[in-house]
C-alpha cells in the first residue's frame, strides 16, 4: 500500500513538473510573439534564436519521457517475469522483509 502511495506521488510530482515546464513553454512563447511584434532587426534574431532552443528542449524532454516510461515498462515487465518464473523466491522476499518490518516495529 506504501509503494502504490509512493507510486501516485512520483506521478503527481511528475504531472505537476511536466505542467509546469508547459507553462514556463506557453508563457516563453507567448513573450516572443510580444517581442517580435515590437522589436527591431536584433530583437528579432534572438527572437529566432530563443525559438529554436526552447523547441530543442521541448524535444529533448519528449525524448526523455519516452525513454523513461520505455525504461519504466521494461522493468515492470522483467519483474513480473522473474515473479512468475521464480514464485517461491519471491514469497521468500517477502517473508524475509516482512519478518525484518517486524523487528524493526517491535524495536521501538
């Protein structure tokens, strides 16, 4: 139960991180199309060159959102598979784990 708390956390924390870079993105945009209706010829070359850069980075996170939830799928996948071929070791994981809880919690 600890783990699926954990687990709704991490996408919480990750869903507002992932807002927030959009809002910091829309907000970036919406600035240089403020600029570039009031600037001169510099203005509008770093205009140009802001663009660029902020449509590198937003390509770069979706690259690495994709790697991650690839990654994250991965392993979900080979630790069921390790369940299903090795039931009994994981039953003895977690009677281990759960007897070392127990001594932890009767320590205190």
């Amino acid at each position: 139960m600890n783990d699926n708390k954990s687990s709704i956390q991490s996408k919480t924390s990750g869903s507002v991180i992932a807002r927030d870079f959009d809002n910091v993105a829309r907000d970036a945009e919406e600035l240089l199309r403020t600029i570039g209706k009031e600037g001169d010829a510099k203005i509008v070359e770093m205009k140009s060159q802001v663009r660029s850069s902020l449509e590198e980075t937003l390509k770069r996170l979706e690259a690495l959102q994709s790697s991650i939830a690839t990654g994250a799928r991965t392993a979900a996948r080979n630790t069921d598979d390790y369940i299903h071929e090795n039931p009994w070791g994981a039953i003895g994981f977690g009677a281990a784990l759960g007897v070392f809880a127990g001594y932890l919690l009767a320590r205190r």
